[in-house]
C-alpha cells in the first residue's frame, strides 16, 4: 500500500502517463508480422537451393529477386523493433551503443530528484 503523497507513487503515476499502450501493442505486432513474413521468404528463398525447378514458371519469384526482399525485410523489418532509442536521433555514434548515460548525467539526476 502506498500512502498519498508517497514520492516513488507520484514518479510511478507521471511514468504512466508517458506510456501509450496502443502505439506500443502496434509496434510488437508489426515486429512480429515482419518477423513472421521475411523469414518464410528466406525459406522459399533456401528450397530453390534443394529444388531449382521449385516457381520455375514464376519469373518474379526467382532467386534473384526474393533473396534481396528477405534479406531486407529481415534487416530493416524486424531488427528495428530492437532499437530502444532513435538511431537518428542526432547523438553521438557511441551513445547508440551506451545502456545508460554516464555517471556524471546519473549522479546530476539523483540530485535534481525530489525526494
């Protein structure tokens, strides 16, 4: 039970407000239809290796061209759903690859804290 007025409660209520869950059920759900469509292709794209003669009446699914369109889709599709931060966000390069900011920015934010 948290009493009102409780500081971690009020952190808790202003952290839900930033949280839309519609837009976040829509992106795990595009994730996970790129992830479910793009891998099929690079199947189709792995059996012409067993087959050739698998659509070998259907030029616009040779080889040649699904393999680019399962490579992407994987690629930009569902490995995009992984990014936490905006890659273009116009930080640093290295801070892409930080899990948190650094000590400094840490220590400042606990202090500016109202507790």
């Amino acid at each position: 039970m948290t009493a009102a007025g409780d500081p971690r409660a009020e952190a808790a209520a202003r952290n839900d407000e930033l949280i839309h869950p519609a837009l976040i059920r829509a992106w795990l759900a595009w994730g996970l239809g790129w992830l479910l469509i793009f891998p099929t292709i690079g199947a189709i794209v792995a059996a012409q290796f067993n087959h050739p003669e698998l659509l070998d009446g259907v030029p616009w699914l040779s080889f040649g061209r699904l393999r680019p369109i399962h490579v992407n889709g994987v690629i930009w599709g569902a490995f995009s759903t992984l990014f936490i931060v905006n890659p273009l966000s116009g930080q640093a390069l290295m801070s892409l690859f930080s899990t948190h900011p650094p000590l400094e920015q840490r220590v400042a934010r606990l202090r500016a804290m109202k507790i």
